[in-house]
C-alpha cells in the first residue's frame, strides 16, 4: 500500500475552517454543560485522535479507501451484531462496547461503511426499474434492521436519510419518488408504529401536547424550551446558564448540549451555530458537485445527509418541534466514537474531492 503526499492546496480548506470552529464552539459549550470535568477531558481526549484520523485518511489515494468499502461493510455487521449480545446498555438501547474509560458505538463505523458500498453499487447501475433497488436495500436493511432491534430509532432513521439522499442523487425517477412515499403512508401506521418500544410512542405522542405530563413525558422538552426562552437575545453569560447550571435540562451534555449554548450565548449564538451548520452542509454540497465522477458524489452526498439529517433533528428536538429520538450534535454533543466518526466521514469528502480528476 503506497501513501500519498499532496500539495495542501488541493484541499478545501474553508471546509476545514468551518469543522474546527464548530468543534471549538462544542468543546466550550460542553466545558460549562458537562457534570463533571471528567467528561469534558474525556471529549478533550478524542479531540486530537478525531482530527489525527481525518489527516490520516489524507495519506491514501481515493481508489485505496474504495477498497475499503466491502471489508468496512462486513466488520460493521459483525459488530453489530456482537454489541447485541455482549454491549453496554445505556438509556435502555445495547449499542456500545465498553472499552475501559472509553466506549465505542458501531454504529458510528457502520455509517462509513454502508456510504462507501451503496456508492459503489449505485454507481454501477442506473435506478430505472424497481427491481434495481434491490441490491441497495438488501445491503442496507441487516444495518438498519441490527440497529433498530437495539433499539435505537434515532441511528436508525440517520442511516435512512444516508440512504435516500444517496438514492436521489443517483436519479430516482419521479415515479418512484411518489411509490416510495405512499410505501411509507402505509407502513409507518401497520408496520413501524406497532413495533415502537411504548416509550418511543409516548415520546410521539406527547410532542402534541407537552404540557400534559410536565414532569414526566415532557419534562425533557419543557425545560430544554425554557433553557433557549430564558437565554434572550445575548444570553446570560458562559457558565452562568440557570437552568442548565441547576441541572434543569436533561442531557444536557449530549442530546440538549444546544439548549445550553442557546441559554448562555442567546438567539446571537444559537443563530451563529446554526449557520455555520449552513456554511459546512453548503460547503459539502459544493463539494459534491464539483466532483466528476458518480461514485466520487454519492459519497459526499452520504455523509452530507446523515450530518445534516442529525444536525436538523437534534436542534428540532430541542425547540419541542420533534420527538426526542437519542440523536446527539455532531461536533459539539460529547460522544468520542461520534466525534472520531464524523471526522473520518469529512476526512472521506476531503480526499475524494482533493482526488476527483485523479485516475489512482
């Protein structure tokens, strides 16, 4: 295996700029949001071992990491599988292994693999009849279908909107659109619905009414929607946050870290996160078009998805305007599989952009 070295301005380094700055943004707010220091030198430890990995990626051709697809693919599914029957159970779903002081989510290492194979194949085959999605989704389905029994819908429903953007970008001709949409009509209430864990319809069903169980199924959203209300136009200030200094907002270090950032920094620094989100999602876009090669831009648009996917879910969750599904903020949530993962996935992007007119 040849290593390569590549002139630094081949890259997009405004790319670059926009996930650092994010990053930072993370490790300060969850400096203040973390109950404990410990947490946030855990975060403060995978920062360096993230950004080493998405460099580390930089040294292979884009023809190398292609290579990787069906080995990637494979070990996910093993440790799928393996983390159901020996995993750490955390909120009631058995998707980490524990590794010392650490832990590790499959689930972050199924998403590089299943991108990097449903490219391959889209790539391969136009999408003009229905038996060409086939092969796409029985290669998705032991992924999500391990993931959903952990359970962990929120995992689940990011590897679908991978999927469909994927499936998109590849031309999937309006027809189909309009099929797929009215499958989905009917087996959200037959079939996905009925199979819900009661929990993960509570979380549905009170989203229609929060104020119905204040302390209990609702209690999450309420105090997180105080938390953002209470921090006004500037916020009340790093570190003197009220409702999340108090332990009012649940989570408050993964699922609702935005609900503190919009409480200390206010509308002005909640705003500023999110388009900085806007910038890096239109970046990757960008990114994608300017690729010459299919393959090159259904990889890009696979991690584009699922970031943005999560990104929009997580903020909506915290606003009262979707269920609370378990998904973190990428960049800023504590989670060190995640943060490792998703610098991986941009590393991808940068490396497949950096080598879209090159053969090797």
């Amino acid at each position: 295996m040849t290593l390569r070295r590549v002139p630094v301005f081949a890259y997009d380094w405004v790319l670059v700029g926009l996930v650092l700055l994010i990053n930072l943004i993370g490790l300060v707010t969850l400096y203040s949001a973390a109950p404990s220091r410990g947490v946030w030198l855990q975060q403060m430890l995978a920062f360096p071992i993230a950004l080493s990995v998405g460099l580390l990626v930089q040294l292979f051709s884009r023809r190398q990491v292609l290579s990787w697809a069906f080995p990637l693919y494979a070990v996910s599914l093993v440790l799928l599988v393996l983390v159901l029957l020996v995993g750490r159970e955390i909120n009631g779903a058995k998707a980490w292994f524990n590794l010392g002081p650490l832990s590790f989510q499959p689930l972050e290492l199924a998403k590089i693999g299943l991108i990097l194979v449903l490219a391959k194949v889209l790539a391969a085959r136009p999408l003009e009849r229905l038996l060409d999605y086939a092969l796409p989704v029985l290669l998705a389905a032991p992924i999500l279908g391990l993931v959903f029994i952990q359970p962990d819908l929120g995992g689940t429903l990011v590897l679908i909107a991978g999927l469909l953007g994927m499936l998109f970008v590849r031309g999937m001709p309006t027809i189909h659109i309009v099929v797929g949409l009215l499958a989905v009509m009917v087996l959200v209430p037959t079939v996905v619905w009925p199979n819900l864990n009661q929990y993960q319809r509570d979380r549905v069903e009170i989203l229609f009414d929060l104020s119905k169980d204040p302390k209990g199924k609702g209690f999450q959203q309420i105090q997180s929607t105080i938390a953002i209300g209470s921090g006004g136009l500037m916020g009340k200030g790093f570190g003197a946050g009220t409702q999340t200094q108090l332990g009012f907002v649940p989570e408050r270090q993964t699922d609702f870290i935005y609900a503190v950032l919009a409480e200390e920094w206010g509308f002005v620094g909640a705003s500023t996160l999110m388009v900085l989100y806007a910038l890096l999602f239109f970046r990757l876009g960008r990114m994608a078009l300017e690729c010459v090669r299919l393959e090159d831009r259904l990889i890009i648009v696979g991690v584009l998805s699922m970031l943005a996917f999560q990104v929009v879910v997580n903020i909506a969750v915290t606003l009262g305007l979707a269920p609370v599904t378990g998904l973190t903020l990428p960049l800023v949530s504590k989670g060190g599989s995640s943060l490792i993962m998703v610098y991986l996935g941009l590393g991808l992007a940068l490396l497949i952009h950096r080598d879209r007119y090159s053969e090797v």
